[in-house]
C-alpha cells in the first residue's frame, strides 16, 4: 500500500544527531546505544526511522523537514546545538544546511528531491514497479520548512522555492512572522508579506504550529494550496497545539489535508512523560474519524507522522516499533470499519491528490537551481 508521510525531521536528525536516515533503525539504535543518551535530545528519543524500514512499510513520499532550533526555547539552556539560531542569518544558515543535506541524499539511488508534479508522477510511476524487498525502492522527498525564521526577508521566498523548498509553516514556537505554539499572537507586517510572496512564487502553506490569531490571520492573507502537515484533533486532545472544529472546517473548505502526528501526548491529553500508560492506534484512528465525521468523508486526512521528531519508539502506539509498522494504521482503520478506497486515500492517496495539484509544473518551476 502506498504511503506518504507529511513530516519527517530527516535533515535536523541526520545533522544534529548523526542519525543517518540510509541507514536501519537497527543501526541507528545500536550506535546511540553505544554513545549514551548525549547522541540525542533525549533518552526516551528511540529512533524508529531508517530508509530501510520506510521502504518496508511502503512509504513513496515524505515532507522532509528543514528545522532550524530557536536558542531562545527553555530547552537550550546548557547545551550546544548546530542546528540552532539566534538571529535571522544563523536561521538562515541552518536552513541552507539542511536544504543541502537533502540535495546530497537525492544522489542516492532511488531517492529523489520533488519539486513539480512531474517529478512526483515519476516517482510514483517508478514506485509501482517495485515492492518491499527492493532495497532501492523509490522514495521522493519534498522539502518543507517548519518555522519561517531562515527565510531572511520575504522576497527571499523566490530564492527558496528556486532552490528547491515546496511548502513552508510560519511557525515553531514565535517567530518574528508569526506567533506559534506556547507564544500566542497575530501575524506581524513580515508575516503578511512573507504570505504574500509565498503565493506569487508558489509555495505551499503550512498552518501547524501557527496561533489561534495567526491561524486566522493566516487563512485570510494566503490564498494558495495549505496543508496542516502534523496537527491533531482539538476537541480530542484540548490545547492550542491542535486544531478547532472550526479550524478543520476552514482547512477543508480549502481541500486542504491535515496529517495526524504519532506523538502519544497528542493522541490522549492525559498522557504525559510522567504519567505514562500505553497508547493504541485506536487513539490515531479517533483523530482521523474525527476528521472523517466532521467532514462528511475520508478526503482530507492523512499521516503527519513527526516520527523521531523529539519523540522516539516509547512515546508512540505500542503497534509501532519502527516505522516499518506504519502498515498497522490500515490495519487498525480496517477493523474500525473503514472502507479499503477511504484505508487507501488515508494512507497515501489523499496527500498524493493535494501535493499532485498543489506542486508547480516543469514548465513554471526553476528547474536550473533545484
């Protein structure tokens, strides 16, 4: 079954934590194993992402995630981060970093950097013809910003989507575009201007993380393709984080998709690190019926996974123990009585539909810088 994933920090894990998405999460987990908890953020961060197992599970496509750390966020505090920024050139550097580690990865056999729909029919078209044994089974990537803050000024946007970047949330936490999540607040004059070039370019916009007055802002200024690459349900899991009835209403007025996130804390609100218990993809599946029952139908919902992004193995729906288990999901929405064609266009087909529409043709792409 085709799969495609609307989040994964493949650069920022790769370039901050050494974790090599070519190679098995077996590999991965044995070198953490051996270094100690200092190889990554967090102890409890268990990688569950490898190339090879995406390619097991089925995945075709991924949004690869350029994530540049503010060094203001609490959680820098005593520590040194590569991929952090305190001003918009250190942001911007981040940035051109992992934009270029994913240019280095598409010189891998099989991997590919998507930057129009013709390279995602290729891709897909290529797919086809390969199934989970096939060690260099396609995979297509297509880089999304998350957190606007390496985009130096808005008309750099064109230099950005020249370059190769496709779709781009205003926020992380604040920006100086946006208010974001845990800083509440509007769109600034920047934050309206970088909408606004993002639209005369062509790039897809991500409202996850944005907040509640920035949302709307958002949704008013910006008239092209928009996604929620890895939110989940608000009136499942309370919080600020997660998206309003309302909001999921005006996503899908825009045939928008929203990817619901692998984060045990925002499956059930009640899960905590200090107050643990398991987590089914039954709480997945509730999200995406949310969705699906507010809609009217399996259109707009899909897979935002944010696998491995601060979040590892034990944080996740016990089902999951690499991303190779993503299958499990279809699995899980089949015997909550979903239909194979609504299992397939969760899975894959709908995202496949969105990202087929929203990326540029060959014929208006800067194909010469990508």
């Amino acid at each position: 079954m085709l799969i495609i994933d609307a989040h994964e920090d493949i650069a920022y894990n790769a370039l901050e934590w050494g974790r090599d998405i070519r190679h098995s999460v077996h590999t991965i987990r044995a070198r953490e194993a051996r270094e100690g908890a200092n190889c990554c953020e967090d102890e409890r961060d268990i990688a569950m992402s490898g190339l090879p197992e995406l390619r097991q599970a089925g995945v075709a496509i991924v949004c690869g995630v350029i994530f540049a750390f503010p060094h203001g966020d609490g959680t820098m505090q005593n520590k040194h981060y590569t991929q952090a920024y305190r001003d918009a050139q250190e942001a911007y550097r981040v940035g051109q970093e992992q934009l270029a580690y994913y240019k280095t990865l598409a010189q891998e056999t099989g991997i590919s950097l998507l930057g129009t729909r013709e390279d995602m029919q290729r891709v897909l078209a290529a797919w086809a013809q390969t199934d989970a044994t096939d060690p260099q089974r396609p995979l297509g990537i297509v880089p999304l910003m998350e957190g606007a803050d390496p985009i130096r000024t808005p008309d750099e946007a064109a230099q950005w989507f020249a370059d190769g970047l496709r779709i781009v949330g205003l926020a992380w936490n604040g920006t100086r575009y946006s208010g974001g999540t845990f800083a509440p607040g509007p769109l600034t004059p920047e934050g309206r201007a970088l909408l606004h070039a993002m639209e005369r370019v062509g790039l897809i916009l991500d409202t996850s993380h944005l907040a509640e007055e920035s949302f709307w802002q958002a949704l008013q200024h910006f008239h092209g393709p928009t996604i929620a690459s890895h939110s989940n349900c608000r009136a499942l899991v309370p919080g600020a984080r997660q998206l309003s009835d309302e909001m999921i209403r005006a996503l899908v007025e825009r045939d928008s998709v929203i990817g619901i996130a692998l984060f045990n804390k925002f499956l059930d609100g009640t899960w905590s690190r200090t107050n643990s218990f398991p987590i089914s993809l039954t709480h997945m599946v509730r999200h995406i019926d949310h969705i699906c029952q507010l809609t009217g139908n399996a259109r707009h919902v899909g897979l935002g996974s944010d696998i491995d992004g601060g979040f590892g193995r034990d944080e996740t729906p016990i089902e999951l123990e690499t991303a190779a288990d993503l299958p499990k999901l279809a699995d899980a929405l089949h015997n909550a009585g979903y239909t194979a064609d609504d299992i397939a266009q969760i899975m894959g087909g709908n995202w496949q539909r969105f990202l087929l529409h929203a990326l540029p043709s060959v014929h208006n792409a800067h194909q010469d810088t990508f």
